[in-house]
C-alpha cells in the first residue's frame, strides 16, 4: 500500500489524462525530469514520435517527479 513520504509536495496540478479513445495508444512517462527528456529524445532518435508530440513534462507534487504524455493513433496491422 502507499505511504506518502513526509518530504512529498502537496501540490495540485493542472494535468489530466487523455481521454479514452480505442484507436490511440496512450504513452505515459513518469520519473525524474532528464530520465523523462532523454526517454523522449531516444524515442524520436529511433524515429518512434516527434519530440514535439509529447506534453513538456510537468512535475506531479512528489520530490523530483515529473510526468509526460504522449497519444499515438493505432494502424492495424496488415
């Protein structure tokens, strides 16, 4: 079960997630803000996503921790 770690922020952001729609996929990157950057940048490095099609990460009110989002239309498979 979690326990919030004394050092945590309360802090309220304005992010909320995408809503559902079948034929997207949903990418979602949670940790600390160059780990986030750099996941993003090797994802376009291999050509996977632009760098712009991800929300700039944005810090979820734990220490250190930022989240990132991504939506990505699903092509069937031929």
């Amino acid at each position: 079960m979690y326990q919030p770690n004394p050092g945590d922020l309360n802090v309220s952001t304005p992010f909320r997630l995408p809503t559902y729609q079948p034929d997207r996929l949903c990418h979602i990157l949670l940790g600390d803000y160059a780990a986030v950057v750099e996941a993003i940048n090797r994802m376009e490095l291999l050509r996977y996503c632009e760098r712009i099609a991800w929300l700039d990460p944005i810090p979820t009110g734990r220490n250190g921790e930022y989240i990132s989002v991504m939506t990505r239309r699903i092509t069937p498979s031929e």
